[in-house]
C-alpha cells in the first residue's frame, strides 16, 4: 500500500470515529429570562433570596485529635508535667536568679580540691572563666539545673533531671573527678 493509500484510511478512520462520536446531542442548558415584576414585588422577592442565601452555609471542617500529637507543638520541650508544677528544667523563671554556677555546662568546671572532716563535706570548682567557686551537698550547678548529691574523697557527684522526646522524667548523674597529682 502506498503512503497516499495509508493518509486516505486514516482520514476515513479519523471520520467514523467523530461522527460515531458525536452521536449523543446533549441539549445546552436553557436560562429562561426572567419576567419583569412590579417594583414591590421584586423588591420582597430579591430580600426573600438574600435571606435564604444567608442561611444556607458550608459545612465548617473541624480537626479532631483523636490521639495524635500535636504537629505544631516541638518535640524537645522545656516545660515539666503538670506533676512537676509546670516548672521549667532549662529556662529559668524570671524571678529565679542563675547563680554564676548555673551559667555553664558541668563539663566545663574542674574540681581543684576537696574538703571531708567534721563538718560538711565541701569541695572547690573553678568555672572556665577562671573563678573559684564552693560546693556542698544540694547547691545547684550547670545550665540543666543539676545539683549536688555527694562530695567524696575523689570526686563530686551531680544530678540532673531532664525530659526525653517522649515527656517522661529522667535522671542523669555526672562527676567532676580530681585530677592526679602530678610530679610525685
């Protein structure tokens, strides 16, 4: 078959399909024009409309939990249960002053001497801004509140308390150890 022979079926093809195609006339929807009314009458009748517009109204979507977190909120957060009373761990409230100790991480002091007899045990840390600072049992030190639980011989042992991704309540315990005595 020729390439003349292959265009001339395919313009025969092309024709049945449209004209089988197009068998269905859907009639085009009609507007019918309005009848023109007394001015009273249309009057009432335009505010009856605008009345019945005013009530119908969409149906508001509302979302419904269900169980699900809360995609706005952050998953590291600062605020303690409501068991806790609502305290902050990290941030401090504007009435609570941060003592100097409360200004650096508890890996940034060094432990230069400790204090065991009669009284208290007491040790002395220096901050990295080069002061010295006393420690005893229950003063708070470090950025995430922690505070001091033991004074030993060797070491001072510190709490802190932190909140994980999934909100409970966790217990870390730090050390700030004495450094060998060197030369001897």
């Amino acid at each position: 078959m020729s390439s003349f022979g292959i265009f001339i079926l395919g313009i025969v093809v092309s024709l049945a399909l449209v004209l089988f195609g197009c068998d269905e006339k859907t009639a085009a929807p009609t507007v019918a024009a309005p009848a023109k009314k007394s001015g009273a009458v249309a009057a009432k009748s335009v505010l009856a409309a605008k009345e019945k517009a005013e009530v119908v109204e969409p149906a508001k979507y509302v979302y419904e939990p269900g169980g699900r977190r809360d995609p706005f909120e952050p998953l590291v957060s600062d605020k303690l249960p409501p068991a806790n009373g609502g305290k902050s761990l990290t941030n401090v409230a504007p009435e609570e002053q941060l003592t100097p100790l409360q200004q650096f991480e508890i890996s940034q002091f060094r432990l230069i001497g400790v204090i065991i007899g009669k009284g208290k045990p007491t040790a002395m840390v220096v901050a990295p801004d080069g002061k010295a600072y006393v420690l005893q049992k229950g003063v708070k030190i470090g950025k995430n509140n922690g505070v001091v639980k033991t004074i030993t011989s060797s070491a001072v042992s510190i709490e802190e308390l932190y909140q994980d991704l999934s909100g409970e309540m966790l217990k870390n315990e730090l050390e700030i150890k004495l450094p060998k005595r060197e030369g001897a």
